[in-house]
C-alpha cells in the first residue's frame, strides 16, 4: 500500500550528495529511479529482481478547496511476472487537511482495483475518515476470480506500519542515505509539527550546500568527466556498505555550524 505522508507538510527536497537517480541493489533485486520530467513533476522507476519485473510512473493532479488539498495520482504500476501473469494498478486520492489552521493530517481513500491478466483480481477500499471514526485509516478487500467468485477477504490498517528503514539495515547505511532524512522519519511517526521544524533546518542545511557547491564541491562516488561533461563511478561503495564504513562521507543532514549559517 502506497503512503504519501511526506506531502503532509510540503514536497521533498533534493540534497546535494544525494543524486536524483537512483540505484538500489540487493542479492535479490535491483530498484532504479529518475526523475523524467520537471514540470509536469513525473518519477518513473524499474525494479526486477528472480522471477518478477515491476515499472511505474508517478504524477499528482492536486485540488485546492481552502482548508484541504486533495491529491489524485496519474500513473499505472504494473507488475509482471515470467510466468506470463501481470497484475497493473493505481494509487487511491490522498487529502491533507486544516493546512492553514488547526492539527495537520492527511486521509488516503477511494477504491484501488489491482487487475490481474489470469485467474485473480482484487478491490481494495480504502475508508474516507469522518470525525466521529474511532478507528481510521481502515482497508478492506476481496481476492476474486474470474466468475467473480471471492476466494480472500482482506482487512487492516494502511498507517499500520512502515518498514523502509529496518533497525538490521540502518546499520549498512551511509550518512547520505535519504532513508536516514529526520524530517521523513517524524512524519512516518506522526510527529507533524516536529517533521515541519526538521524540513525547514534541511532546507537551511541545503542552501549551506549550494554556497559550498559555488566554491568547489566534490562528490563522494563519481568523479566528472570534463572531455565529455559526464560523471563516472569511482567504486567503492558497496565495500563501504559490506564493512559499515563510511568515513568522508558528508554529515547532510546534521546541524550547520554556528559560525556556517546562512542568514536570510
């Protein structure tokens, strides 16, 4: 299930030491992302890994309707697997509420149908929040075939849990990793107003990173090209990785030094 928490205080920001491509690789899977267009704002990524491919694109058409914004996904994930079966869906409609006055809060609801090519479907509800519900953020679903006959009954909660960042994994991961970013990790725990706080010291942080850039920054893992204007890998990440050492790399989202601030 899909969560889009960080839309709850303001869109991410991109760090310098932290590139917009991405490549996540494991024993048994490889994840890579790009940011395609600007304007539009459109992310597409690839991941494969034994047995299955997953590809999508992600676009946002936002409604302003005063204390709310409402946000409706544009884009298909699709996940095929060699056996010939495909399952393809979208996300549901994502609002963030009392944006100007009052506890900030953001709701997920609609219907997602994850349609399969074969024998199996499924429907997913995602209940809209009301003020008197005890108990929010519910889901509840069915698996059917194709005589629409229900073969599961689905149920939970989409704020359940979140595993991006495992307590075996952080161990393995640089300083840089956007995993790591405070901002994210308070507004995964519902600390809204603390995760607001977080984002405005980063963006202080990022624009230490840009004056840094004009005098001559120096990235960790690629090395430019001036004949070609490319960047190349210098290596050495994954060994970093396997040994947990990661000195030289940048502290970007650590606190900017009294005598660094930038002041407005």
């Amino acid at each position: 299930m899909h969560l889009q928490m960080e839309e709850a205080v303001s869109p991410s920001i991109h760090f310098l030491g932290r590139p917009m491509k991405q490549i996540i690789q494991t024993k048994a899977s490889v994840f890579f992302s790009e940011k395609v267009s600007h304007h539009p704002m459109v992310v597409a990524c690839h991941c494969e890994g034994t047995g299955w491919r997953f590809w999508a694109d992600s676009n946002l058409k936002s409604k302003f309707w005063g204390r709310s914004i409402q946000l409706d996904p544009v884009g298909m994930l699709t996940l095929e697997f060699d056996d010939g079966e495909v399952f393809q869906w979208s996300k549901v409609t994502t609002s963030i509420y009392n944006i100007i006055l009052g506890k900030l809060y953001c709701d997920h609801y609609g219907t997602m149908r994850i349609q399969g090519n074969n024998e199996y479907s499924c429907k997913l509800k995602f209940k809209e929040q009301s003020i008197i519900d005890r108990n929010p953020h519910q889901v509840q679903g069915v698996v059917q075939d194709r005589s629409g006959r229900t073969v599961a009954t689905l149920f939970g909660k989409w704020d359940e849990s979140m595993h991006y960042l495992t307590p075996g994994l952080k161990d393995k991961l640089p300083p840089t990793d956007s995993r790591l970013r405070p901002d994210q990790r308070c507004l995964e725990n519902g600390e809204y107003e603390r995760a607001n706080a977080e984002k405005l010291r980063l963006e202080q942080r990022q624009r230490q990173a840009r004056k840094m850039q004009e005098s001559g920054w120096k990235p960790r893992w690629f090395a430019k090209d001036d004949a070609t204007d490319t960047y190349t890998y210098l290596g050495g990440y994954w060994e970093s990785r396997e040994k947990g050492n990661w000195e030289g790399c940048p502290d970007i989202f650590g606190q900017v030094p009294n005598d660094l601030m930038i002041t407005d």
